[in-house]
C-alpha cells in the first residue's frame, strides 16, 4: 500500500482564484487518502473561502495573520506557523501557496525534515508596473528562496518561462495547469439586475485591481457605449480599487450601465454573460478564464500568462495588448455588435477539450511523491 502523505498547505491570499485551487487540491488530495491541514490568514479571506473552510469541519484550518507585504511583522506569524509545525506535524509536504505564503512555508521549514513545494500563482516579478528597484529586489529574493525549495509549480508554460528568467534552474520548476471542472447550465438571470434580454453583457469577474485592469476595462467600456448602445457591463468582485473605478466610470458616463454585484459565486451568473472580458496587466493562469470557456462563453482578454492556453485568437475570442485600452474596445465593440461571431466562438469553445481538476490534483500528487522519495 502507498503511504499516505501528510501535507500543510500555507496559504496568504485566502481568495479569489488561489482559493479555488486550493480547495480542488484539498478535495483531490483528500479523495486520494492523504491528510491536508491549512493554515491561512484572515486578513484577505473572503466569503467564499471562508465558506469552503466552513463546509470542511474534517479539515484542520488555523488562522494566522500574515500581511501581503513583507516586513520585521512576520516574524510572529513565522513563530506561530513553527509552532504550528512542531505541534502537529511531521509532515511530508509544506506547500507555500502565493508570494507570502511561499516565502513563510520556505522560512518555517528549515528542521521541520518536510519536502517545501512553491506555488507563486503568476510570481511578483510579472508584474510590469512594478518599479526596476522593488522588480530587482524580488527577483533576488526568489533566487535565494529558490535554495530553500524542492521544487516549484507554474500554473502556465509563460509562468515557467518567467520563472526561468529570474535565474532559477527549470529542472527545479515543474508546469502543471490550473483546471476547472464542466460547468452546468444554469438560467440567465439579467432580468434580476433590471438588464433587458437583448442587452449585450460583458461580463468581467475578479478583484478590482491594479493588476486585473480595472480602469483599462472601465475605460474600454466607456468608448463600447458610445458604439453599441445595448451594452452592458456586469462587475463581479471588490477590491482596492473599486470605489476608483466608480468614479471613473461616473466621469465617463457609463455608470448608468455598469452593474456592480461584488465578491459573489460568479459561476451562477456566466449564464447571463454574452462574452468575458479579461483585461489582467498580468496573470498565472486565471480561473476566471477557466470557467468562462467552461462554460462557453467568447472571451476578449489581454496577452498574459496563461491565456494562450485557453483562448484561441480568432476562434474562441480576441487577444489583445495589455494595457492597451483602443485594443480593447475595438474587441469588445465587435463583438457586442456581432451576435453571429459571439455565437461561432461559444460553439467552438464548447467543443474544445480540456482536462480537469482530477489531472491537476494527480499530477500534484506524483510530485509529492518524486520528492518525498527523494528525501528517503
């Protein structure tokens, strides 16, 4: 009988698409006999993480604090995440799940005798609005933290490429892919936001950020309007820049035709999208994107990360520059206009095949598995 894993997922950016991979890992893991504590912070926990660890009472969670920057702050929660490890371990694996929680797994687990696994979720230095000084001081980072870890997981071969770039040796970085399960059909439900039935949604899910491109989408929209009267854009999620972004759209004059829904199950509400927007400044390799060609829908999203892996240019929907808000609008503007062409691209979407989270969580697991021999 293969021996069953113990396993400590460290865990920041308790949200959004992180929080989504964590928890298919978690139920795939767990499926497969293996045994999963976590431990997370509840400074960025939302809902639906909170209600996912809500719904697992056979899961050990334990909240620690930590703050996304890093800073002499951490060094309580590190004390409380070796304590945590000494209290309940041995564990075979710590998986450091985001940048802080990569950086605490790889601090805590020196003496611990665990194999540490890296999960960057689109690594810091992808970011290209990030300044050359603070872009130089993560990079170095990463390559001392890279000493201390066995191996590391990119979300997407673009992610891989990154990582590579900063010095880090690719026999160290393994790819496996983000994946979401099929979908379900579900009623559109437009009519509960006062939207008409021949209105053309655009949908966008994420955290209102510097990073998803909130402005560059809100921008883009503003122009959309001018073209296609019946469009319409549905935002689901909050974050930091979303009161910005009102504003913005106020001036504008666009707000009008904006819905605001914010951090909710946004898989209840593709049905009542006609196509995505994902206008990310960067990416790993968003669930998002994931479930909206999922479930079917024509994507216009910006060149990063991962995207090429699930959209098809032409095909399935639009690439465009990032940052580039023309781009955008000229995308979005076709497609809201052409009911065919958004009909072409859901049919072939639909059609296209993709594996699912059980891959994902298999592929996982054997890396578990080739470390943990390793360290026999």
């Amino acid at each position: 009988m293969r021996k069953r894993l113990r396993i400590l997922f460290v865990v920041e950016a308790a949200a959004t698409g992180v929080a989504r991979h964590i928890f298919d890992l978690l139920d795939g893991l767990q499926a497969r006999g293996h045994t999963i504590d976590v431990l997370y912070s509840p400074l960025r926990e939302d809902a639906l993480f909170r209600a996912d660890r809500l719904a697992r009472p056979d899961v050990r969670f334990a909240a620690v604090a930590m703050r996304r920057a890093p800073g002499v702050q951490d060094l309580r929660p590190l004390r409380k995440i070796r304590r945590f490890i000494r209290a309940n371990g041995p564990y075979d694996i710590l998986h450091g799940h985001s940048s802080k929680g990569g950086l605490m797994a790889r601090l805590a687990a020196p003496g611990s005798g665990a194999r540490v696994v890296y999960t960057p979720h689109a690594i810091s230095t992808l970011d290209p609005t990030r300044a050359p000084l603070p872009r130089l001081v993560y990079g170095l980072g990463e390559r001392v933290l890279a000493l201390a870890t066995d191996a590391l997981i990119a979300v997407s071969s673009q992610e891989r490429t990154a990582i590579g770039r900063l010095g880090i040796p690719l026999r160290k970085v393994v790819c496996i892919r983000n994946a979401v399960a099929p979908l379900p059909p579900g009623p559109d439900r437009r009519g509960d936001l006062g939207l008409a039935p021949d209105d053309v949604v655009i949908g966008f899910v994420g955290r209102c950020s510097r990073q998803k491109a909130i402005d560059v989408l809100v921008a883009a929209f503003a122009a959309v309007r001018r073209k296609v009267p019946a469009a319409r854009l549905l935002v689901i999620g909050d974050g930091p820049e979303k009161d910005s972004a009102r504003r913005q759209a106020e001036a504008e004059g666009c707000a009008a035709d904006i819905r605001w829904l914010g951090a909710c199950d946004a898989r209840a509400w593709y049905p009542s999208f006609d196509l995505l927007a994902l206008p990310s400044r960067y990416e790993g390799l968003s669930y998002t994107l994931l479930e909206a060609a999922a479930a079917g829908l024509p994507i216009v999203a910006s060149d990063v990360g991962g995207v090429r892996d699930v959209v098809a240019d032409g095909l399935t929907g639009r690439i465009v520059p990032p940052g580039n808000t023309e781009a955008l609008a000229d995308a979005l503007a076709l497609l809201t206009r052409d009911s065919a062409l958004r009909a072409r691209y859901a049919e072939a979407a639909r059609t296209r095949r993709r594996p699912g989270p059980a891959r994902m969580v298999a592929r996982t697991e054997t890396l578990y598995r080739i470390l943990c021999c390793r360290g026999d």
